[in-house]
C-alpha cells in the first residue's frame, strides 16, 4: 500500500512539534500523520469558525475515524496512518474518542463557556489519552505489555494542559515520573511533550522563549534515552 507523505507538525504547533522531532525514526511519520489528523478534528472547535460549518466537519470526521477503525478511511492523512500502522503491525488505530472530545467543546462554546469546567476535564483528559496518547503510545512501543503508566501520564498531560495549576502540575510530574525506565526511550517523544509542558514560558523576549524550549526538549530527551523522566 502507497502512503503519501505526511507533512511534520510546524514549529509554531510548540510541544507537539517537539514530540514529533523527538520520537523515534521508526514512528515518526505514524506521530506526524496522528498529530494531523488530531490539528483536522480540532480545527471544528476554532473561534469564528460558522457553527453549521463546524458541526459538519465535526460529523465528517465521526464518520472518518469510524471508517478508519474498519481500515477503510478516505482522508489522505487518514489512510497513511492506517498504512503505517498496519505495516508496524497494528490494527488502524481508534481515534473515535477525538471527534467526542472536539464535540464536548464546541457545546461549551455554543454555551458559551470558553474555560472547561472543573467537573469536565478530567473526562476531557480521558478522551484525549484514548484518542491521540495511546494510539502514539502504541506506535512508539508496539509490544508493550503495559500501557497503564503512559495512559495515565496522557491523562496528567492533557488535564495540565487545558486547566494548568499546582495540582495539574504535580499530577502531570508524578505521572512522569512514574513511567518505566524500559519505556522512556521509546517514549521519548512524549516525555519531552510532558516536560515542556511543566516548563514556564520565559518572561522575556520570544527569541530567549524559543531557545528555552529547544534546551529544555534536548535535555527531556537525554534523560529519557538513559532511562530516566
């Protein structure tokens, strides 16, 4: 089966860029055309996006990721991700769970509640780490026989991320900290993501932020490749 180039996350996707850049060559193309697919589905929930129009990219993409899940997607992204999959071993991946999440926004805003309440991220976070972290995950570390931590640091991840605080951040750390030396390597990718998202955005200039970041994901991903997070 062809699969057609798949385009890497821009610098100006920030950690998700780094994740991809850290993820091992074996499953980076798999990250990219994951991460693509994740930016489409999301892209329904923009601001001053027609809310008719959102809803219907929003359907499109619930029937895609259901179609990608019986191997027979449409979308060109969606296709090499079930090519790269299938040639690591593994079923196309099930990302239905993103369309849901994309879903519970757009009815937040259309109440217009732009913040996620607090009773609703932990869900959120459940729904991103069952859409996007365990299908990377899975590509990173196909023979895994235990995924539990890195669903768990996708859960700490995704709730830092959309309701940042001390606890959200002390989550995230013990999440981090607790993946299994065996699988940093491999996951070195999304330890970087979950370091930079620990990381406080410099006060100064954005040339000093820029620098930070890339320091900051080199040193996440030395740390993971000798086995630590």
């Amino acid at each position: 089966m062809s699969t057609p180039a798949i385009a890497p996350p821009p610098r100006s996707a920030g950690a998700r860029f780094f994740a991809w850049l850290y993820t091992p060559q074996a499953a980076r193309e798999g990250t990219a055309a994951l991460l693509a697919i994740e930016h489409e589905i999301m892209a329904s929930t923009r601001e001053g996006l027609d809310h008719s129009v959102a809803h219907a990219r929003l359907g499109w993409w619930q029937e895609e990721t259901g179609r990608l899940c019986a191997s027979i997607p449409q979308h060109p992204v969606a296709m090499a991700s079930r090519n790269l999959f299938l040639a690591a071993g593994l079923p196309p991946p099930d990302l239905r769970a993103l369309p849901e999440l994309a879903a519970r926004r757009l009815a937040r805003q259309a109440r217009g509640r732009a913040q996620v309440p607090e009773d609703e991220v932990g869900r959120d976070a459940q729904l991103w780490a069952e859409g996007l972290f365990c299908p990377l995950v899975a590509l990173a570390v196909p023979l895994s026989a235990d995924p539990g931590h890195a669903v768990a640091l996708g859960r700490a991840l995704h709730a830092h991320e959309i309701a940042p605080g001390a606890s959200s951040g002390t989550a995230l750390r013990v999440a981090l900290h607790a993946l299994p030396a065996p699988l940093t390597g491999a996951l070195r990718g999304l330890v970087v993501w979950a370091t930079l998202a620990l990381r406080r955005p410099h006060a100064s200039a954005a040339r000093l932020d820029a620098l930070a970041e890339n320091w900051t994901a080199w040193r996440a991903a030395q740390r993971a490749l000798r086995g630590r997070s």
